[in-house]
C-alpha cells in the first residue's frame, strides 16, 4: 500500500484532467432539456469503470435514467464491498451568480483550497467524490493492492429523488449483495480535521400552490376585494414557524429524536468557529430554533424552509396584476424517527386547513426519504477510521450531517447492509450553489485514502 501516494503522483495530471471532462458534461437529470447529456455521463462511466479494472460492466435500464454496474469479484469468499455514488448534477441557476461557466471547469487557488480547486457544477456533488473511488480501484488492480470484492453502482437521479434506484434495487438484491456499501457523498470538518459522517437527516419536499382569481387582474381595479395569491402564500408560510422558530404543524415533533445531554456535549468537542461561520457566509448573525447551536439546528433538528417561491410578474418594469396563482417550493429536512411520508401527510392537512376563504390550495410531495444514524462500533466504521488515520495522521471525528441521502435507509431495509460514509468535501465547497468546487487535495486525498478502507475492512471482518 506505500506505493499509493506514487502511484498518484505519477498519474496526478490524468487523474485531474479526466475529472475535468468528466464535468463538462452537464448531466441534469431535473431538467429534460439534458436527457441525452445525463445519457452520455452514464456511458463516460462504464468506460471509466472499465478501464479502472472491473471484469464486468452494464447499463441497467430503469424506468428513468439507467444504473452503471460494475464489479470485480477476485474470491467469492472475501468481503465484497458496494460503491454508490451518483452521475447526474443540479441545475446550475442561477447562472450569473457564476463566476465562471458552470460547465467550463476552471482550477483556482482559494484561501482553503490553497493548491487549487476545480471549480464546476458537480465537482463536489457528486462527481468528483465518486470518481475518487474509480480512481482508487485503478490503483488496486493495477498494483494488484485490492484485497476483496468490489461492486459499484452509480446512479442518475440522486438529484431528483432517486426513484428508479428504489425500483431496481428491490429488483437485484443478489446482484447486489455486499458486505458494506461505500459512499462518498458527503463531507469534513476541515482538511486537517477528517470527520466520518455517522447521521443523515431525512427529507419531505413538496411544492404547494395557492389559486385565486380565475385569471390574473389589474390590481387597481380589484385590489383589496379579492384575495392576493402571493399574499396569501406568504402569510401561511409565515405562520409555519412561531416566534422561537419553532415548527407549527401539529404533530411535527411527536417522533423526534431527543439526544441526551451527554451526547450534545460530546457533539460540542468538535471544533468550530462561530466568527468563521458567520464570515465565510457574510451574515451578521445566526438563525434557527432557539435553545440550539449552530451545528445541532443543522444536523440534531428538523428543519421547513422554503427553497423556491414565485408568481405574478417578475420581469423588467411595472406590470400591475394580481396574480392567479401562487407557488412556493418547500423542503423540511428531518431527523431519525420521523418517517418522511407521515410529515408530508402532516404538512399538506395542515397547510390546506390554514388557507382563508377565496383561495384553493393544491399541495403536491416530490419526493423525500428517511433519516439514518450508522454506529461508530462496527468494522466498518473502524476501517475508515483506521484508514483516515493512515493519510491524515489524525483518527477523524465521527459527525451527523444536516445532509440528506434518502437512499441510504433503503440499502439498508432491502440490502440488509450498513453504510459507510467517507466525504472528503468541504462546507465551503458551495455544492447546490453558484461556483460549486472542490480542492485538487481532497480529490487526490480521497484516491489514497479510499484503498486503505478497504485494507483494513479486509482485515477486519
């Protein structure tokens, strides 16, 4: 395993430049205007999967966006690992919030990211994260250094609710059976303090719509004698939190997930800097549910917050209209116990029984999934501890993440296996957000780190 570090120094320009025209491809799975670039990113993957070593690799049809299989089975008889990891990316808007295009992937020096960092949309999320682990096989079966199984499965639509992975994963439990699945989705603390995500909160998203008027009107002639959607709309949002920012609809709270005093203190070890927060994202001051810090509303809490909100006229000049409908786009971001379905049921009585007379209200769910908690006491948690010690010299922090990945609770009610999350990103990455990146070094570090989980699981199971 010495030989890693030069293994990647030999072939560090490739590595990133394959990374580079891996991001150029603008794979947007919520937006069809994309499909055949989602398409095309599925097929630069099988390629990538069979040149980095895998004896067998497929295109799974779904009834969305297909899967990419690969795997390299060297004895039944040794652990077999399962790689997840997604091709498709969000949306880039807004697009001149950019400073450079989106899918013209450009390196800079930044003050974290010192060597650089590839700025694209996807860099971060999930590209670059998951070609890390492509990467990493290349290394193991070129050097004959892979010490088990391997399988990957690389979805296109993680982005978008993963619904043809919850088709086909029911559908090939065998081919998809596994000792632990791997995942680099997520983040770190810092570059000099490695953190192994243990938490994930679940996901409710929905999109409500508030109808009027049966036309839009000229607000001189019927304002103030007919409801206004968007004043409608933004008085129900309003009334969703109370003044502690607590969340008001009824039965909201009832299985949530209460930590004990003991385990918010040891959550509180974990460094962090409340001035840096608050610079690195040019507020004055923090936010959220009172009697909570910083890091526990993002992570320990549920959350509602509106992501998306729209109607009338938004273009250049006057036009004055009272609109005929309404729109908002809603995420509520849960923590373990609180089933995704139960909430959203919840959020669309509730938001339906508080609209006023001389409105319609219509609420439609997207999607959403379950939270998941992974113990820091089993083999697997061990080796990817043990293998951030081998290249960071420090053991990480185990960390709950406000993230969510709703796929992860169904590996585990179907595949019967538990998760591993092992994120070499960045909070400053700016994933989701205009200038998305993500460093040259945790790129590179996550390629050397990776085989020494598998090392060490090998060992250890």
């Amino acid at each position: 395993m010495d030989t890693v570090k030069k293994y990647i120094a030999t072939h560090k320009d490739r590595f990133i430049n394959e990374l580079i025209q891996l991001l150029k491809i603008p794979s947007i799975s919520a937006d069809t205007a994309y499909s055949q670039d989602v398409l095309n990113t599925a097929d630069v993957i099988m390629k990538a999967l069979t040149d980095a070593g895998c004896d067998n690799v497929e295109l799974c049809e779904t009834p969305g966006y297909p899967i990419v299989y690969g795997e390299k089975i060297i004895d039944p008889k040794l652990p077999t690992v399962l790689v997840y990891g997604h091709y498709d990316v969000q949306p880039a808007d807004p697009i001149d919030l950019w400073d450079s295009p989106p899918f013209e992937p450009v390196i800079k020096n930044t003050d974290i990211h010192p060597e650089g960092a590839i700025f694209a949309r996807g860099a971060c999320d999930d590209k670059g994260q998951m070609y890390m682990h492509v990467k990493a096989l290349e290394y193991m079966t070129s050097t004959g250094n892979l010490p088990c199984n391997v399988k990957f499965m690389i979805e296109g639509e993680e982005e978008v609710g993963s619904e043809s992975l919850a088709w086909f994963v029911p559908r090939n439990v065998d081919k998809l059976a596994n000792d632990v699945i791997l995942i680099s989705d997520t983040g770190m603390i810092a570059n000099d303090i490695p953190s192994i995500t243990t938490g994930l909160r679940g996901l409710s998203y929905v999109e409500v719509e508030v109808t009027g008027p049966n036309r839009d009107l000229h607000s001189g002639l019927y304002g103030g004698a007919v409801a206004n959607p968007i004043n409608i709309l933004t008085k129900m949002i309003s009334s969703l939190h109370d003044d502690d920012n607590h969340i008001t609809i009824p039965g909201f709270y009832d299985n949530v997930e209460e930590l004990s005093k003991e385990e918010r203190e040891e959550m509180a070890k974990a460094p962090f800097s409340l001035k840096a927060y608050k610079d690195a994202l040019a507020i004055n001051d923090v936010y959220g549910e009172r009697g909570y810090s910083t890091n526990e509303r993002n992570s320990i809490r549920p959350t509602l917050d509106v992501n998306g909100i729209w109607g009338g006229y938004t273009g250049e000049g006057a036009k004055t209209v009272i609109p005929s409908k309404a729109y908002a786009k809603i995420s509520m971001r849960l923590v373990p116990n609180q089933d995704w379905e139960d909430i959203t049921e919840l959020f669309k009585n509730h938001f339906e029984s508080i609209a006023p007379n001389g409105v319609t209200v219509k609420v439609t769910p997207h999607h959403g999934g379950q939270g998941y908690v992974t113990p820091i006491n089993n083999i697997a948690y061990q080796a990817a501890s043990k293998a951030y010690e081998e290249t960071f010299d420090v053991t990480p922090i185990p960390q709950r993440s406000g993230g969510s990945i709703p796929i992860v609770s169904l590996f585990e009610k179907e595949l019967k296996s538990k998760t591993i999350l092992m994120g070499f990103g960045l909070n400053s990455d700016a994933i989701h957000s205009p200038n998305e990146h993500f460093g040259v070094w945790n790129y590179l570090k996550g390629i050397e780190t990776i085989p020494y989980f598998y090392k060490y699981f090998t060992e250890l199971s």
